[in-house]
C-alpha cells in the first residue's frame, strides 16, 4: 500500500480510503470486506463499571380501584350531592325561561336572557370548582388508605388489577374497608 492510503476499522469492516483524508467527499472510501487480522489488545480495566444485580424480593398487590371507588360512601355522597345541583340548575333555567318568555320588550327580553345566562355560568362554575376540589380529596383520600394498606402490608409495588394479567395478592377488600 502507498502512504497516501488510510486505513479504518469501522463496525467490524476494513474501509481504505485513498487520499489524505479518510472521508473526502471527492474520493469516497471504499469497503473491503476482509476480516481483521491483527488480534486486539487486551484491556486491562472494565469498560463499563460492574453493576450489582437488584434485589428481585417484591411483594406485589393488586388493587381493583373502580371496584374501590364503587364502593366509597364519599363517591355516593358527591354523586347524590351532584343530582341535587344539577336539579337546581334545571329548575333555574326552567324560571329563566319562564320570566324571558313573558317578557314582551325586546330590549328587557335580551337584558334578561344576558342576567341569567351570567348566572348560570357563575352557578356552573362554582359547582363545577366544588366538585372537582372533592373529587381530589376523594382521590387523594383513596390513594392514601391504598399506601396505608400497602406499607401495613408489606407490599413493595401496587398495581391496578387491570393491568395485571395473572399474580400480585389482591388487597381490593381491605382497601374498601379502609375507605369507608
């Protein structure tokens, strides 16, 4: 070989390119498909740090939350609490439309259905913000007798049942106790 030839080993492949440069774009390289035949030298320290396997002693549960949250006295307040403003709200849009359909002026007609569209958005919102701030207390209440169950358990992971084809103990029942 010449002097001007270099010599690359990449991915097991011996690529010669014959410039000055070894990735000249006006003379590309080309692969040779001979194997190595100079051994490698040895290395005397580990390339990558030994790493200790993990400690594989889970103690798996499994909880089923819908059942869970089925069963919550909190879930069945919050909905029976709910039903009854969502009755209110009918019965105000109902005495809305009645008051806007007597009204004959238009002008009175357009002020009132603006009044009450204001106040039922207002309502909506307010119970839409109550609502969602006790779903949180629910859910945050539920998570917290499911870690309780677990740490007095002695379980290391917690799956939801769904995702659990087969295995884990299942603590469903005693979380439901928990939470009611």
């Amino acid at each position: 070989m010449s002097k001007n030839v270099k010599t690359l080993v990449i991915a097991g492949l011996l690529i010669l390119a014959t410039s000055s440069s070894a990735f000249s774009a006006s003379k590309p390289a080309k692969a040779v498909s001979t194997a190595v035949t100079e051994p490698l030298p040895a290395v005397s320290t580990p390339i990558a740090p030994v790493m200790q396997a993990p400690n594989l002693n889970y103690n798996i549960a499994i909880v089923d939350v819908q059942k869970v949250v089925a069963s919550s006295s909190q879930v069945a307040a919050l909905k029976k609490e709910q039903e009854a403003k969502t009755k209110s709200l009918i019965e105000f849009v109902e005495k809305a439309r009645k008051e806007v359909a007597a009204t004959t002026d238009t002008k009175k007609k357009e002020a009132l259905e603006a009044k009450y569209n204001k106040e039922l958005n207002a309502k909506k919102e307010a119970y839409d913000k109550a609502y969602a701030e006790k779903l949180k207390n629910i859910d945050d209440n539920i998570t917290r007798q499911i870690e309780n169950v677990a740490k007095s358990g002695g379980y290391s992971i917690i799956l939801a049942k769904g995702v659990v084809l087969w295995g884990g103990n299942d603590i469903t029942d005693t979380v439901i106790k928990a939470v009611k």
